[in-house]
C-alpha cells in the first residue's frame, strides 16, 4: 500500500488525531493505529511525513 496515493487515509489520519487533540488525549501512533484500523507501520509513515514524531 503506498499511502502517498491514497488521501482517504490521510484523511482518516488526521480526523483521529484532531478528535484525540480536541479531547485532550495523548496523540500516539498505536491509539491512532486502533482506532483507525489502520496498521501501525502506515500511521508510522503519516507521522513521519509530517513530523509529528518527538524523540527522547
């Protein structure tokens, strides 16, 4: 699946995330991952894409 072709599930994506944020949770890959469905590898990849990840 190359998730570059599909704005459906950029979209799906980025729903969960703003519900997530708008309800005060933590932003995670794999809640993200479980509540779209969606595996984790290309919620990975959104993230990545977008620099959502934070390192320690």
């Amino acid at each position: 699946m190359n998730i570059n072709e599909s704005n459906e599930i950029y979209g799906r994506i980025t729903r969960v995330i703003n519900e997530l944020k708008m309800s005060r949770q933590s932003v995670t890959i794999f809640k993200v991952s479980e509540l779209t469905g969606l595996e984790p590898f290309v919620v990975f990849q959104y993230f990545y894409e977008k620099g959502l990840l934070r390192g320690k």
